[in-house]
C-alpha cells in the first residue's frame, strides 16, 4: 500500500514538472515571435540596411526612431508644420524592454524545470520566483502593448496628414504589405497569457518530498558546451522560418508569418520528400532491428573467434556515410560495378540499382542496413549478456526447448534494448542524409529526396534560407512526435513485460 501511494506521488509531480517544462518551452517560443516583428519593421518597413539578424529589440527600436528622423527630413515639409513621427519609435522601447524580459523570464523558467527534472531541488525558491516573474512580465506586456499601439497610432494619423509631403511618407509605412507587424500579434497575448498561468500553477496543491539530487553538476561542463554550440543557434535559427531569408542578402529577411509553412504542405515536392522519408524510417526501424537481434544471438553463440565475429559486423558502422555511399556508388556501377559483375557471370544480367525506382530506394536502404547493423547489435549483445545464466538453466530443467526459452525469456529480458534500438533507429531513418546525397543526389528526378536532403538543397542550391528553415523546423516536430510517441508505448511495453 505505501509502495502504490509512493508510486502516486511520484507520478503527480512527474505530471507536474513536465506541465511546467512544456509550458515554458511554449514561453520561450512565444516571445520569439514579437522579436520577428521588430526585424520586420527594421528590415521591410524602414530599409535601413543594417546588419545582423534583427532580433535586438531595443536596438531595432533605437535605430527606427532614428530613421524615421531622417525620413521626416526627406520628406521635406512646409515650413510651420509640425508632427510627432520622429520621435514616433519612442514609445516601442518600452516594448522591447517588455518583451526581452519575457524572453529571459520564460529561458529561466524552463531552466528551472529542467534542471527539476534532472533532480535538482528548487522548492519553495521556484514557486515565489516563477510567481514574480510570471506578473511582472504580464504587467510589462500590457505596457508594452500599449506603447506599441500609441506607435502605430501615431504613424497611422500621420498618414493621413493633410500635410502632401508627411502623409505620402507615412502612408508607405503603414500600408499592410509594407509593415506586416503594424498589429500585435497572437503570440503577444499567448506570452502574456502563459505567463499568469505559470505564476497560477506554482500554488496548486502538490505532494510534499523532495527530488533526489542527482550527478547535475557532473553534466554540467558538457551541457554548457551543447547548449551554446548546439541549442543557443537552434533556436535563435528558428525565426528564419519565418522570414523570406535567402542566405545572403540581409534586405531579404522580410517576416512573412506561416507563409512557408503554408507553401510547404501544398508543394508536391515536399509530399514526396516526407513519403520516402516515412517509407525509409519505418523499413530501416523494422529490418536493422530484426538483422542486429539474429547478428547478437549468432554472434553470442559463437565458441570461437567471438571478438574476430564482432569486429566484422562492428567494422562498417566505423566507416563515414560519405565514404559508405561512395564504396556502394562504385559497386552498383551499371557498368563496372562488382554486383553487377557477379549477376552477369551467374547469368542473371546487369541491374540498374541506383538509376530507377523502386530499385534507387531499395538500395538506399540496403546501404543503411550494412552499415548501421553492427551498431544496435552491440546494444543486444550486450543485453543477451546480462540475462541471468540461471534462468536459462532454469527453463532448461523445466523442459523448455531453445524456441521457447528464447520467446518467453531471452525477448522479455531484451525490453529495453529494444526500446533503446527502436527509438534510435527511427530517429536515424528520419533524418538519413549521407547515403542519399552520394549514392542518387536525390534522383532520380526528385524520387529519393527525404525531407533533410530537400532541406539542403532548397536552403543552399536554391538560396532559399528561410523556406529550408521552416522545413528543418517541421522535420525536427515530426522526430519529436514520432520519436516521442515511440518512446512511451515501448517503455509501456517494458512495464508489462
């Protein structure tokens, strides 16, 4: 009875920590996007040209002011007219301010809850700190709401100047396909929103204990190291998917919302990009796991020369993708290459591998198995190993033959392997690169493309930064819920095993 209550409180604030995690995760996104709205302004409405990314709120704010200084100049009005436009951009400090504090309220938060969730105990200290940070951001965004509307107010009365000169001006800046920004967008609210919900959620009743620490800070070098090389880029990457970038010109980096995203999922392109990508992933997950288990269980059976047996099966995974695919470019040669040449001396005929379909992702896939094999049959080599050698003799004396022995107690024992094996063999056929870029750049036509070989050639053959972007950012959501998905119903598996 105290094990299942145990195992309730456990659960409740396992249920809890991941609400808060997720939910600022979404934080952090949502005050990513006004960010994008200040480098619309910045890079589409005024055309300034300058450098960088855009995503300084405060600068951006300061340098507009400063611009619409110069455009009131420009416009070179009748002597005796006044107008408050250049010193317009004022007012959107206060909105910056706003908003980059609830970006680094909202990156705090999910540090917190991750660093909960590696088992550090925050406590007390993280319902007060979250409390104060999740009504001091709300109040600043409904400040910098607000002096963001007295911006555009400001711009809109004067576009409607009777002065000729001041409202031609203005008029360019407000037009809607000139500030796509001139509103305040969903995510605003959203931010503001979550934030109170995180702040409502620290008080609501939660089972006493604390988390166990754990070996946080013996992780601690190595996860500044990720996330400043890895996860600091990814996400500041994001807002290009946003954006029409073309990975040169900064003038490009024009905020066009989901435009992307929407050109994406009607691009018949893409279609057949996410079919291979699925058909490769699922066909690699099912028959790599299915070879590396029969590779374990021989290989585990083997009395002499186990280790000349293991290095063999292990030896291609040692080698690059690149120089995989360039071994078996040479060797399904239509002409020269050595399968077809063994096909031809036992009569069978030359056969086009990599030059027609279905044969070109066949063979992609076939690639794949030969190398990546030899890993996960490492991990159930290793879990064959640590099975008890007792219940083996046990089920031996009980008169269970070998197939039975191995359905009833080798598989049962191998649950988490396969969890292991399952996850990342789904993971590495989503994101196949390597092979395909060497072995059909594609091809035929676009008959093999998977979602990350189009990104690549979308984002640097094509110049088209952000359009790549936006893929990258639906491929990297399709990995988290498959992967995901996956992940929970196999370890559900493993509980009832």
């Amino acid at each position: 009875m105290q094990a299942a209550n145990l195992t309730k409180t456990k659960e409740k604030r396992t249920w809890q920590h991941g609400v808060r995690l997720v939910l600022s995760m979404f934080l952090v996104f949502c005050f990513l996007m006004p960010m994008f709205q200040i480098s619309a302004w910045k890079n589409v409405a005024l055309k300034n040209g300058l450098q960088g990314n855009g995503i300084s709120m405060p600068g951006a704010a300061a340098q507009m002011n400063t611009q619409l200084q110069s455009i009131v100049r420009k416009a070179k009005l009748a002597d005796g007219v006044t107008t408050p436009v250049s010193g317009a951009a004022a007012p959107l400090t206060m909105t910056a301010i706003a908003a980059t504090s609830g970006l680094i309220a909202a990156f705090i938060m999910f540090l917190l809850c991750f660093a909960e969730n590696l088992g550090v105990n925050v406590g007390k200290k993280r319902k007060l700190l979250f409390t104060i940070l999740g009504v001091a951001v709300a109040v600043l965004m409904v400040i910098g709401i607000w002096n963001f509307h007295t911006f555009a107010q400001t711009i809109k009365d004067a576009a409607a100047s009777a002065d000729e000169a001041l409202s031609k001006v203005t008029a360019k800046l407000y037009q809607d396909n000139a500030v796509p920004a001139m509103n305040v967008g969903i995510w605003a609210w959203l931010g503001m929103a979550g934030m109170l919900i995180m702040a409502a959620i620290q008080w609501l009743p939660e089972e006493k204990g604390a988390l166990q620490k754990s070996l946080l800070w013996f992780v601690v070098p190595a996860l500044t190291m990720y996330t400043a090389f890895v996860i600091t880029p990814a996400i500041s990457s994001v807002y290009l998917a946003f954006t029409s970038y073309d990975g040169i010109t900064e003038a490009s980096m024009r905020f066009i919302g989901f435009d992307n995203f929407v050109n994406i999922f009607g691009s018949a392109r893409f279609h057949s990009a996410a079919f291979n990508t699925i058909i490769i992933a699922a066909v690699f997950t099912v028959l790599v796991n299915v070879i590396a288990l029969a590779l374990a269980v021989a290989v585990d059976k083997v009395r002499w020369c186990k280790n000349i047996f293991r290095s063999g099966f292990y030896l291609p995974v040692l080698i690059s993708g690149i120089i995989a695919g360039f071994i078996w470019r040479i060797m399904f040669n239509y002409s020269f290459g050595v399968v077809n040449f063994v096909l031809n001396a036992v009569g069978l005929g030359s056969v086009k591998f990599i030059d027609t379909m279905p044969n070109a992702l066949l063979s992609i896939i076939f690639v794949l198995l030969w190398k990546n094999a030899g890993y996960y049959m490492i991990i159930y080599l290793a879990a064959l190993q640590g099975i008890s050698a007792d219940l083996l003799e046990a089920a031996s004396i009980d008169g269970a033959n070998s197939r039975q022995t191995f359905r009833h107690i080798t598989l049962p024992m191998l649950a988490g392997s396969f969890t292991i094996n399952l996850t990342l063999a789904l993971i590495n056929g989503l994101k196949i690169y390597d092979e395909i870029a060497i072995l059909t750049d594609g091809g035929p036509g676009f008959s093999t493309e998977t979602i990350t070989y189009m990104v690549y050639k979308v984002a640097f053959g094509e110049m088209r930064q952000g359009y790549g972007t936006a893929m990258a950012v639906i491929l990297f959501l399709i990995i988290l819920v498959f992967g995901g998905f996956q992940s929970t119903m196999l370890r559900k598996r493993e509980v009832q095993l």
